[in-house]
C-alpha cells in the first residue's frame, strides 16, 4: 500500500511513487534523489484517494482525510498548497471550476469560481490601432488580468459542504511557503523556461530567482515569506481579507502603477457561483461535468453522443477507425464551440441542443466512417432550443460517498509572467480567453465569436472540464486534465478508455492521446501510435501531426468498494496515494 510508504509528519522525509519513478526527498535538507523504479499498477485504498500534480499537495491532502475531514477539506486543502508548490498553474490569482459528488444526497453540484472582466474592460480593448488583436497586451499585461476567483470559491466548497475552517485548510500552505520546500527537476526546468518574461518584472525576478539573478537548482530549497504573510492574512481574517483587505490593496496597487483595470470595488463585488453541471448519459454511465462558463461538458457530452451509435470496443483502442470516428466528432463539437458558447449570465447557450441525444445523432449523420471531413467544409450546426496549457486538476475521494474533482488555472504557465508586489502570488492572464476580435484565434488556436466577446465583469469561456461519472448512483470515475483545448478531447479519452476498452484507470490515464479542434485542420498525436495506424489515418485524409505530449489527467476510479488513483506519468511530480 503506497500509504505505508508517505506517511511523514509536514513533510518530512518521504519516499514515494511519482509517475513510475521512485523518488526519495528529504524536506529537513536541501536534497532531492530521484531513484528508476518499476512502472506501477493503480495505487489502490479502501477508505480515500487524493491524486494532484504536486505530491506535497497530494499529501496534505490525504493528512486532511486521514484526520477524518471529507473531500471537499482536502481539495481546498490540496488547492492552497499547489499555489504554493506549483506556482506556474497552482495558484490563488486565478480562478476555475470545482465539481461535488455526494452519494449521500443523491446529488452533483458544480462551484464556478472563473475570474471575470473587470467593470472596466471593452470590447475592443486588446485591438491596435488597425483593427487588430494585440497579443502581447492580451497575455502579458496587467490589462491581460481578471478579477481572480480561486479564493472565493474554495471558501465557498469550505463553507458550505466542508467540514474544517479555511484556515486549517490554508495550514499547510502557508508551512510551505514559510518553510520552504525542496526544489525538483521540473520545478527548476520551468523557471529556466520562462526567464525572459519573469525577469521582465522585478515584482516576480525577487521571487523567482535568487538575489545575485542566478536559478534555482533540483536541491535548493524554495522559500516564498510574501506569499506566506498574504496566506496568513486570509487565515486570519477570512475570504474577504483577499477582495476587501491589505491583499486587494496591493493588487489594485499594482494594476494602477501599470495601467491596469482592475479595481477595489472589481474586488469587493467578486463572488463564486453554485451551477447545475452539464449531465449526459453514456452506455449506462451518467457524465456530470462543467456546464458554462466552462464548454468542456458540453462538448464532452456533445462528443461521447455522436460516438454512443458506433461500435467503439468493437473498433479497438487507438485502432485508426476510432480515432478517425473521434476526430470527425470532435471536429462538430468545436466548431460548435466557435459560435455558442460562452457565459450564460450574458448570452443565451443552445445547451439541451448541443447536448441533446437527436442533435448528435443528426451529426452523426454527416461522418463518412471511410473518409476525413476538411474542416473547412464542417460549420456549426443549429443546435435547438437555446437555454491554458498551464492548468493543472487534481481528483479526490472519501470515505463517505464524496468525490471531487477540481481543475484551475492562471492560464498560461506563470500566468502573465507578473507577480503582485508585496503580495507574493502570479496574476492571470485569462483575459485572453475571450474572443478579442471574432474569428481570431486565441493562444490554443481556439477561434471565438459574439458569445464570447469582452465585456465588463463577464467571465470568459474556458475548456476545463472537471467530471464525475456515476453508475447506479455511486461514484464510478472522478476525473480532469489541464492543456488549454486539449483539456475537452484528454478528458473524453480517458472516459472512454475505461468505458469503451475496458482499461484500468493507469493504462487509461497513459495510453496516447490524440486532438482535432476543427481548426487548424489537423489531428494532432502523441508518440506512441503504431506507424501502420498513422499511414491508415492519412489515407483517409487526416493531417496527422505528431506533437509533445497533451494533458496531465488525473483520476480516480472506484469499483466494488475499492478505490483505485492513477497519476499522469506526464507530470514528473504528480502523485497518487491511498488510504
């Protein structure tokens, strides 16, 4: 059992399992050891799951459940410490989506907690002076930034399904960023990468880097006292501490020093919402999963509809006749997304169409099972009636019939690359996930359209897809991925991994993924794909595009009582464990 193994005292010498890899740390000394071990089979528990990207959060999160606290403790839990261990997706500047399984009451509920436009912002703010979209003042400007969420709506989880205070639940958090923690592989690889645009900023050049300019290496142990100080004001003083206190002061500070929108009264105003999630039916299988602002389950239902009247366990797993009958209905389901989605406080989204079982089936209809669409053959249908790469999700079970599975994000890794002075944490730049000018596409290739235009305190479309799929009532998968597009298409493979193929929820979880997004017409693969599989697909006119590896997904599935995590081995840190 992998809990014999990380059981430690905050965060103490562990040895623990993080993508097939056996690494061994000690967080009393500046060490860090990666150690080769065998590829694992599902780490599996009786009594509790948690599995995120980072394994320190994994693991206070799982102390939450050991010491008796639900799921909903340990996300919030396990959300604070990524803002801490994982600045480059954790985060508290940002915002996401948060979906609440209870057996016990019989119920789902979704926590929308994305940023908003400020009251300040226009429609064609990011445009230059011809017309066009200026991307550099969409992505890395404090222009780029919406009124964060992340707080807000996980006192919210806490407050009304939790049963431990925010400040516990910041506790270990703020240990973290006080002590310090030691510093991995990935870790230093992604500040390398993202020198240039932190070191425009000395706000985040004094936190990222070290006084003489110099890196932080694997070993080094990483210590963040101004995050620290603004964690221990929130758990002092409450959520409103971050919109109405000493923390929004200095971030309203910083917009206004840098031609910034957003205000104290943007801040004071902010509040999370309680949604009904998008609810599909899959061979038997109920799919709950984010409604809008959000177009992942939308579009994860639209897709696994046009799918359900093909016989996809009889095509075989990565056969090229199931990826081309995937990639035909994923072509529909984003083109869909460039017209009608958007955030229903504001536009009115064809949801019961998009999702409907007779609209997939009209789709359907238009697939040739022998032959690629061009995409640019394939518009949004009429749907009736109406009614980042850097993200990161993690999936959590309990012993009580609770499952929640959480995903968010600054956008971009580091966000916009600026850290709020004084304050210690990264703005977002999601502001760029509105359709700055429609038809053109965003940073993920995604085009846009009116639906999803800026407009002040809007909250701007996203595709993270946090979802929980039930069978008879019970929690069967608790599931999400970050990688900006990719998110929708990453999450349906693994649901239908298990449903259609049968996999467990490792070989699931790290099996090859593939993505087409309508356009650019291309279907883009991991590595992995038999080479007589890609020359099928390409005979039938596919553009097959071989790039890096896509989503870092990860799960939870439960079955007979028995709770099995899997961990993407993608994410070098990420960490499933059990108890």
């Amino acid at each position: 059992m992998l809990s014999t193994i990380v059981s430690f005292l905050r965060y103490r010498a562990a040895a623990v399992i993080l993508g097939g890899m056996m690494l061994f740390l000690d967080q009393t000394a500046n060490s860090a050891a990666i150690i080769e071990g065998e590829r694992m089979h599902p780490v599996e528990a009786r009594n509790g799951m948690a599995v995120t990207s980072h394994f320190l959060a994994t693991r206070s999160a799982l102390e939450v459940l050991e010491q008796g606290g639900n799921a909903i403790d340990a996300a919030a839990t396990a959300a604070f410490s990524l803002a801490v261990t994982q600045p480059r997706s954790g985060n508290i500047g940002g915002g996401g989506f948060m979906l609440i399984s209870s057996e016990q009451k019989g119920e789902v509920i979704a926590i929308d907690y994305r940023e908003k436009a400020p009251s300040g912002a226009a429609v064609d703010m990011f445009l230059d002076e011809s017309g066009e979209v200026d991307t550099n003042r969409s992505r890395f400007s404090h222009l780029a930034a919406g009124v964060p969420g992340t707080v807000a709506g996980l006192a919210l989880a806490l407050e009304t399904y939790g049963t431990i205070s925010l400040k516990q639940a910041l506790a270990p958090a703020i240990a973290l960023a006080e002590e310090g923690f030691v510093v991995t592989p990935r870790f230093s690889q992604g500040l390398k990468a993202a020198e240039k645009r932190l070191k425009k900023w000395e706000s985040s050049r004094k936190i990222f880097y070290k006084a003489d300019g110099g890196y932080y290496e694997p070993g080094d142990r990483f210590v963040q006292k101004e995050l620290a100080e603004t964690l221990k004001r929130i758990a002092a003083n409450g959520v409103r501490e971050f919109y109405e206190g000493k923390t929004a002061e200095l971030l309203v500070a910083e917009m206004k020093r840098h031609g910034g929108l957003i205000s104290m009264a943007d801040m004071k105003s902010y509040e999370p919402l309680i949604r009904a999630p998008v609810q599909g039916l899959y061979r038997g299988y109920d799919i709950y999963s984010m409604s809008p602002p959000s177009s992942g389950g939308a579009h994860i239902v639209q897709i696994l509809n046009i799918l359900e009247g093909y016989d996809i366990g009889g095509s075989g797993h990565n056969s090229a006749r199931t990826i081309h009958l995937m990639a035909e209905a994923m072509k529909r389901a984003y083109a869909d997304r460039s017209k009608y989605l958007g955030d229903e406080d504001f536009v009115k989204v064809p949801l019961e169409g998009i999702t409907s079982k007779k609209y997939a089936s009209e789709l359907a209809k238009g697939i040739d099972i022998e032959e690629a669409a061009v995409s640019q053959t394939i518009a949004p249908g009429e749907p009736q009636p109406y009614e980042s790469d850097e993200t990161t999700h993690f999936s959590i079970v309990d012993r009580y019939g609770n499952a929640v599975s959480n995903t968010y994000t600054i956008n971009f890794s580091y966000g916009s690359g600026i850290v709020v002075d004084g304050a210690g944490f990264l703005l977002n730049n999601e502001m760029d996930d509105f359709s700055s000018k429609p038809g053109a596409p965003n940073a993920y290739g995604l085009i846009g359209g009116e639906a999803n235009k800026v407009e002040p305190n809007k909250r701007m479309l996203s595709s993270m897809s946090p979802t929980i799929v039930k069978k008879d009532g019970k929690n069967f998968l608790v599931t999400g991925s970050p990688g900006g597009s990719r998110i929708i298409t990453t999450t349906l493979q693994v649901i239908m991994n298990v449903i259609d193929h049968g996999l467990n929820i490792k070989s699931a979880v790290a099996a090859p993924r593939i993505h087409h997004q309508w356009l650019p017409d291309e279907l883009r693969v991991e590595e992995g794909l038999s080479p007589d599989t890609i020359k099928i697909l390409k005979d039938m006119g596919h553009n097959v595009v071989r790039k890096s590896s896509m989503g870092a997904i990860q799960s939870i599935m439960v079955v007979d009582g028995m709770v099995y995590g899997a961990a993407d081995p993608r994410r070098s840190t990420a960490l499933a464990a059990g108890m």
